[in-house]
C-alpha cells in the first residue's frame, strides 16, 4: 500500500504517523473535533456550545429534573453540569427552582426562550447528520451508531438491551 501524504505531513514521515492515526484515542478526538466544526458551522449562530446544546435539549425534553439526573441522562459529571446549567441560565434559556426530590437539589427547565430555541434548531439536525455521515452508506450509519452505542454502553434506540 503505497502511502499518501495528508494533513500536511510528507509521504517521509507518514509511515511513523500510522501508530498514531490507528489509534483509538485520535480517532475519536478527530471525530470529536470534525463534529463540533459541523455543529459550529450550522448552528453557532445561536450562541451555544455542543456541550451547551445537549444540556438544552435534555432540559427541553425531560422538565424539572435535578443536575444530578441531568447529568447522568447527558452523560456529564454533575459539577460539569453546574457550569453549563449556570452559563444557560445567564443566557436566560433555563430557569432552576427548589428541586423536590432532594433537600439541596435544584430542577431546571427551559424558558419559553429555551423552548424557541430549540424549535429553531430542530429542524437543522436531519441536516446535521447528514452532513457528519456524508461518507458512509444507509447500513454504515446504523453499524457506526450501534456500534458506538455498544462502545459506551449507552440505553438508546440502537441498545441491544
């Protein structure tokens, strides 16, 4: 296999580089980035980051759940989640109340802010993934999801479980 130069490496060097780009872990970082250049280039407008945009739509779809639940349901770790619900509500987006299902928790729910937001951005995620798996064949998007979804063990659609 005679090997290409790419990313503005020489051919020279590319042979060593293979260690690194069969890697696991730069694979998915690479993901990670070329996924949050999509999502910026589509919807940045808007004014949220990814991590701010699952948050929201967490709060959308489930109303008054505590931080504590909501980051396990967006797979954050609870202080992370703070800081986002904390940057949400300065956006006036989220609203937090006295939680009722614990003595120091705090339920959140989108404002009707919140809500328009996420009913203009709906509409661009069929685009979204479209373009993220621009490459792939019907069959590769679902092997990709269930296979991602077995990788970390995530309860969802394409769950074995």
């Amino acid at each position: 296999m005679k090997l290409q130069p790419r990313d503005g490496v020489t051919t020279k060097h590319s042979h060593r580089l293979l260690e690194i780009k069969d890697s696991p872990v730069h694979l998915i970082r690479t993901a990670h980035r070329w996924i949050t250049a999509i999502f910026e280039a589509n919807v940045a407008y808007l004014g949220l980051t990814t991590a701010q945009f699952v948050m929201l739509w967490t709060i959308d779809l489930e109303p008054d759940l505590e931080q504590g639940e909501l980051a396990a349901l967006a797979g954050f770790d609870p202080a992370t989640t703070g800081g986002i619900i904390s940057r949400l509500e300065k956006l006036k987006l989220v609203k937090r109340k006295k939680g009722t299902r614990s003595r120091r928790g705090w339920a959140v729910r989108a404002t009707s802010m919140g809500h328009s937001y996420m009913k203009e951005v709906k509409p661009h995620l069929p685009h979204l993934r479209k373009e993220l798996f621009h490459r792939l064949t019907d069959a590769e998007q679902e092997v990709w999801m269930q296979l991602t979804t077995k990788l970390l063990g995530v309860a969802n659609s394409y769950s074995d479980t």
